[in-house]
C-alpha cells in the first residue's frame, strides 16, 4: 500500500503540493474544500482534498466531519 507521500505528489505540473495548500490557510481559522479550491482554480476538489488529508495525516492541520458531506480544516495553535 502506498504512503501519503504518492497522494501527495502532482498529477499535472498546475497541481499544488500539500505545502502550497498549507501556504494559503491561517492558523485557527476553518476551511472547507471550496474554500481552499476558489484559492487554485485550475485544482479538482479531489485534488484539494487529498492535499488536505495529507496535511491532516502529517499533523499540521486538523479536521472535524460535520455531517455525512461536511468537513472543516484548520492549523491548530
């Protein structure tokens, strides 16, 4: 099974890394998918996602499900 790094690694040369996703957030304040995929235009939502589960898995941000569709994403204190 692959690690978080080849789900981290770009598709397509546009694509952000993780770090360039992390780059666009400010510490304690909640972003969802769309938030984050208005910030790189030319980036899938599944995209955004992934980088923000990588993030997630590496300990630099958190994340909170709100329901069955809904989650928030943030850089803890």
């Amino acid at each position: 099974m692959a690690d978080s790094q080849a789900n981290s690694v770009p598709r397509q040369p546009g694509e952000p890394p993780p770090e360039q996703v992390y780059a666009e957030m400010n510490p304690c304040e909640p972003y969802s998918v769309s938030n984050i995929v208005d910030t790189f235009e030319d980036t899938s939502r599944w995209t955004v996602q992934r980088r923000l589960n990588t993030l997630v898995e590496d300990g630099k941000i958190s994340k909170k499900k709100h329901g069955e569709n809904r989650v928030s994403y943030w850089i803890p204190k």
